[in-house]
C-alpha cells in the first residue's frame, strides 16, 4: 500500500505533512511538542524534556538511490549548525521510518543516504531512535 505522503507533489506541502507526522508520533511516545511561531526559526519543532527544548529539524525523503533513500540536509544551500539545531528528524516516506539524528551524527554534509532495511547500515543505531529526545 502507498503511504499517502508520496502522492504530495509540492516539496513545502510534504514538508509541512511531515511535520505533522512527526508531532503526532513524538506526542504518541508522550513527549512535549512545540512549534515556533512564524518562519524565522532555524528549527521546525522543539521538544521539551527535562525542563529545557531540543530543536528538530524534519526532513522527509522519498527519492530512492539504489537499496537507500537520499535525503537532503541542507537549508538553501547551507549546512544546519549545532547552533541552530539538535537533531534532524528524518523521515522515510516509502518505509515510514524515522531517524532521530544529533546534528553532530550529519558531519555537516548536505545529504545522506538512509538504508531501513539494512542493519549495517551507517545511520542504523538512530534509526527510531526517539529515546534520544528524552
């Protein structure tokens, strides 16, 4: 079955889809999320844990490279800075399957390949990694 995310053809309009996938996932596991308000924000989300906010940045993918998905991690060219952020948020829309990332795990690169159905894979022990957000 298609999951209805790769039928959304404006990139923004799956980008805001995926945000709301990632909200009600994250408020399922009983965290606390917010969302800046505006478009100014480096970061798309916030989740409080602990008394203090963790800034996510979602990104979705569903362009296929091979036995992986290529997902972009830049914003207009540039790379998010642990300043800005702590975690990407990646989602694979074919697989359903999110890597909850620590900016630090990106090296700064503008896209990475993400490999579900390989448990070698490099970004394998982030793979539904939402204890990171606790």
């Amino acid at each position: 079955m298609m999951c209805p995310g790769m039928l959304i053809r404006h990139a923004k309009a799956r980008g805001e889809w995926a945000e709301l996938r990632f909200m009600t996932r994250a408020t399922e596991l009983g965290l606390r999320v917010t969302k800046p308000w505006g478009d100014n924000a480096p970061y798309d989300l916030a989740v409080e844990t602990h008394g203090r906010f963790l800034r996510v940045q979602v990104k979705c993918t569903r362009f296929r490279r091979g036995r992986s998905y290529k997902c972009h991690l830049d914003h207009n060219g540039h790379s998010y800075r642990p300043d800005q952020i702590d975690f990407i948020a990646a989602y694979v829309i074919p697989t359903d399957t999110w890597y909850i990332l620590p900016i630090e795990a990106t090296n700064h690169q503008p896209d990475i390949l993400l490999t579900p159905d390989n448990p070698r894979a490099k970004y394998e022990s982030y793979k539904e990694a939402w204890h990171l957000l606790v």
